[in-house]
C-alpha cells in the first residue's frame, strides 16, 4: 500500500453506485476482505505517533516529573510505583474525555476536523443524552447548557490537578508509599458521575466503566484500604474487565469480528487476512482459522490467563502469563480497530505489568492477602453488577459497562435518507458537517469517490451478524424503494452528531432520533432508522425495531442470530427471516407503500 495514497477499489466509483445496493455490499465486502477501508499508512503513522509521543511520553513525562520516582528515562526506578500508575490512568481519562484518545481521527469518521470531544462538550446547546432523564432529577432535557460545559471542563481539569497537584503525598497507614491525595481522586470520581449523569456520551468517552473503579479504590486507599488492599482491588478491577469481555464473546457474533478486524490492520500480511475466510471471493464468512483465533487465541486466552495471574503464586508461571496479556493488548493495538481504542489497550498492557510483575501474589499481594476479607465479596459484586444485568438486560445498559467490548454483540443501527434529507442534519448546531461534506469539502473528494468511501462502512457492518439483519428489514421497509435511499452507517452519523461513538448503539437510538427530529423537523419518510439491541445471553434472538424520525417507532420485531451468522454479508437468498411483533396501528409500510 502506498503510504500517502488509499487502496481504492479497483472500479470506477460512478460505475459501482449505479449497481444494486446488495451487489455494491458485496463487491466492498470482497475488498474490505484483502485491503481493510484501505487507508493509507500515512494515517496510521499519525495514529502511532500520537500515541507514542501524546500518550506514552506525554504520560510519562507528566508523572515521573511531578512525582519524587526518577526521571522519565528511568524505568527501573518508576515501572512498579502506584502513583505511576494513578498518574497514568488520570493522563488517559484526560485524554479520552477531551477527545483525543480513542474514536479520534479518520479512522473513526472524523475526517475533517479530526476532533469532536471537546469542541462538541464545551459547546453550549449541542445534544447530550441523560441516561435516566426520567428518573434522575435535573437531568431531563437534551440540550447542552452552559452549566453542562462548566461541569464538563472542571471535570477535565480535576485529572490534570489530580496528576499534578496531588503528586507527591505520602498516604497515612500506608507505610510511607507514595500516592495521588485520595481526597483529589475522589473528587475526579464524583465530578466523573455527575457528569455521566448529566450526559452518558462524556462518562462513556471517558471509558468510566473502566477507570471509575480506580479513582474510587484511589480515593479510599489509606483510610478504608491498606496498600495491599489497594493492589488486590486493582487486580480484581482489571481481571473483571477481562473475564467479562472473555463470557460475552462466547457468542455466535464474535468469529464474525475477527476477520474484518485482522483485514484491516494495516501490517498484517494478505496470506493471514485471507486465510480468516472460508473460501474468497464466493464465501465470506469465518473459516475454522478464525473460529481458532477469536474463541481459542481470544476468548479462552482472555478468560484463562487473567484468572492464572490472579490467583498464581509461580513467579514463572506469572511471567509467563504477563507476557501473554502484554501481547494480546498489543495485537489489538496493531490491527487500528474502528473505534481506534489505542490509548486504552497500550495502558492496560503496562498495568498487566505493574499490578502482576511488579506486585507478586507470592509477594503478599494475592486475593488471601487482603485485610477485610468480608469487603472482598461487596467489592466483587459490585464490579460485576453491571456485566451480568448487561449480558441479561442489554436494554439497561449500554454495552461498555457490559465488558461487551469488541464482542460483536453490539446494538447496531443503519440510517436511511430520502434524496436531499441527509444534508438537514448541518443544521445541528455542530461544529463537524455530515461525513459525505467533510469528504468533498473538507478533503477535497470527488462526489461519487465520497460516497463510495461512506459506502465502505456499509461493506464492513454487512460482515458482521447484526449488519445482515440490519439490511433485512431495511430491505423488508423500504420495498422498491431501497435503492433510492442513501443508507448510512449509523455510528458514523453519529460522530458527527455528538461528536463521539464507540460501536455502542445506545448513543444513537430513538432518544437521539428524537432530540434530532425536535431541532430538525423530517418530514415522514425523510429518515428512516432501523435499530437492533444486542443479544440477551439467555436468548437466540435480537430485537429490533424501525423508527421514521417524523412518526416514531412504527415497528418492532427479532431475528434469530442463526439466521444471520449463516448467510453472506450481501444475502445472496434474500432478506433473513424476521418475526413482526408490532406495527403501528396507523402506519404500516411494506413495499414502497404506506397505509
């Protein structure tokens, strides 16, 4: 691949929009399978440098130059210091909540501006979606006031003085260790919640399902937690978010997310990319190399090891299974995800480091070392709390609190405009345009290359299960219409719109479809939404439903996940069987006609 220029497809972009929708899906599923979205390396190069140089020395620099450990050049002084480690993860909360760690750049559809987080956040009278705007008070509503920008801002700056002000403090009944003040760190905590409370989109970008715990158990240390205490609950912290993304792969979806993810690292060799599919270019699902890959190399390793380092008093053993954990974040880290979650993998393979190498459970450290052993079975309960309703109600809760990260079982969606309705949503107050503007104004593509590069997207959600049933009931709406529409894949729209997505179909479901409708005013059949929830882990079925943005939901229904990993992401037999549980007694549209 050239490392200025894309890998385009090799057609001509006009000729490939003038094919059928299904027959575009599967000439980019097909290239998709070799190429990835075909970026060009000089992005991935940016991505790389931001992380080494923002993330990794701007992390390392700020927490070793603000705290009595050595220098930022000496490792050996520093790897095993836990104010290192707070000051890390602060760095990385930072980064994340202004918006320049992971679902940043053109990777994640912010092509032009690269940056959504904070110039969305700390603007007054954008979207923001409460979580509970019914139930929590003085969180209705979903515009962004002047209030929401200062609680955002102050919560940005409470990591940064937490890091840096809070360096320094040697903990009561800690034995001399040096800590970031608890007092600081709970502060970061609960201006964390509040904000989330206010608007869930900033406590997920902040990814506080993963670094809420750690501020909390930062906050008790030396009053309520001894420093061993402090260490097992990190552990415990850290195994948990492994051992519950581990349970929710053991799915039918998860074999369907490796290979697009593999064929889209841009390091990775075509031999490997290709051997991940059954038989190229007629049959596009996983092969058994793939199945080994997600369920053996992925969801076993990730359940197993993890257990092994907690509860291993073999320092060989401990080792050993540090350095697989090590090299499972950086395989990750190498393929460039969508949702570019770099920062994130690259700090929990140094705190796979710290906790376990640097605190050895044959060291004192081990879960039969903690002080108040009734507190350890709260503490656990309450970490999988959300995990185990997520997986049995994933309607409750969106799937990052779940530990559904990279699963493949993902609330999805696909928006659908009528010719012209796509560019309304410019009237938004945003400081990002529609992706397909950015493309032609910002970066100067051709009208028809633009659409040909959104339309990659669709290629890409085709190869994964909730993508067949997706285009199913679009296809089932639409009727004769479904060719006219421009369908767009919605956690890009959504970036636009609120400026950050992470796969997590919760952001843009029928609360954003409305808050968007209350501003904009489509007229019925202008924007059409079809939305699926994940899948239950007691169930076999998802449920979906269809939204028209100016009627409200006009139809509910499942699918069985059977039906949908079985067939090729193009539906060469035809829309997936789909079970209608509900149709709006008013509004009822099949084929192209409304009655």
């Amino acid at each position: 691949m050239p490392f200025l220029t894309p890998d385009a497809p090799p057609v001509d972009p006009a000729e490939l929009l003038a094919r059928p929708r299904q027959e575009r899906i599967r000439f980019l599923a097909t290239f998709w399978t070799e190429y990835g979205f075909g970026t060009p390396k000089m992005v991935h190069t940016i991505y790389i440098v931001k992380l080494l140089v923002l993330h990794i020395g701007g992390g390392i620099a700020l927490a070793t130059l603000t705290s009595g450990v050595g220098g930022p050049l000496d490792v050996g002084q520093w790897w095993d210091q836990p104010v290192i480690y707070q000051k890390l993860v602060l760095w990385t909360l930072f980064l994340e909540l202004f918006g320049i760690g992971g679902t940043w750049g053109p990777l994640a559809a912010h092509f032009k501006p690269m940056t959504g987080g904070i110039a969305y956040w700390a603007r007054p009278d954008t979207i923001r979606l409460p979580p509970w705007p019914g139930k929590v008070p003085f969180t209705a509503g979903d515009n962004r006031s002047v209030l929401d920008v200062l609680l955002y801002l102050a919560t940005l700056a409470s990591f940064l003085v937490a890091a840096v002000a809070g360096s320094s403090t040697t903990i009561d009944g800690l034995g001399g260790v040096e800590m970031v003040d608890p007092r600081l760190m709970a502060v970061s905590a609960a201006l964390l919640v509040l904000c989330g409370l206010r608007d869930k989109i900033l406590f997920l970008a902040a990814r506080g399902e993963q670094y809420l715990p750690i501020l909390l158990i930062s906050s008790l240390a030396g009053s309520v937690l001894t420093f061993v205490d402090f260490v097992v609950a990190a552990k415990l912290v850290i195994v948990i978010v492994w051992v519950g993304a581990a349970i929710s792969k053991m799915n039918a979806h998860f074999e369907n997310v490796v290979p697009p993810m593999v064929s889209n690292a841009p390091f990775a060799p075509r031999l490997v990319k290709r051997a991940h599919y059954r038989s190229l270019p007629d049959d596009l699902r996983p092969s058994r190399f793939a199945w080994f890959m997600a369920h053996v190399l992925g969801t076993t390793a990730e359940l197993v090891v993890p257990l092994v380092l907690l509860l291993s008093t073999s320092w060989t053993i401990t080792l050993l299974a540090v350095g697989s954990m090590v090299l499972f974040h950086l395989f990750i880290t190498q393929t460039f995800p969508l949702a570019v979650p770099l920062e994130w993998n690259i700090l929990f393979a140094y705190i796979t480091v710290f906790l376990f190498a640097g605190h050895f459970a044959g060291d004192g450290y081990g879960v039969g070392d903690f002080s108040q052993p009734w507190m350890l079975p709260v503490f656990v309960a309450a970490l999988v709390f959300f995990p185990v309703l997520g997986n049995l109600r994933p309607d409750l809760v969106s799937f990052l609190p779940s530990m559904r990260q990279y699963a493949g079982n993902w609330a999805s969606a696909t928006w659908a405009f009528a010719p012209g309705a796509e560019a309304k949503l410019n009237q938004l107050r945003k400081p990002a345009k529609n992706q397909i503007d950015q493309l032609v104004e910002g970066m100067g593509y051709p009208a028809d290359v633009a659409e040909m590069t959104l339309q990659m997207t669709l290629g890409w959600r085709s190869m994964h299960s909730q993508g067949r049933g997706l285009f199913s009931v679009m296809q089932d709406y639409l009727g004769e219409e479904y060719e006219t529409y421009s369908l767009r894949e919605a956690e890009f729209c959504c970036n636009s719109v609120i400026g950050w997505n992470f796969g997590d179909g919760h952001l843009h479901d029928d609360q954003l479809i409305e808050a968007i409708q209350r501003r904009i005013g489509f007229a019925p059949g202008e924007f059409v939404v079809v939305w699926v929830e994940s899948q239950p882990i007691h169930k076999k079925t998802q449920a979906y439903f269809v939204m028209d943005a100016a009627l409200g939901i006009v139809e509910r229904g499942t699918w069985l996940v059977s039906d949908c990993v079985k067939e090729q992401p193009w539906l060469p037999n035809g829309p997936i069987p789909t079970t209608v549980t509900w149709r709006h007694p008013q509004h009822r549209r099949v084929l192209g006609v409304t009655a």
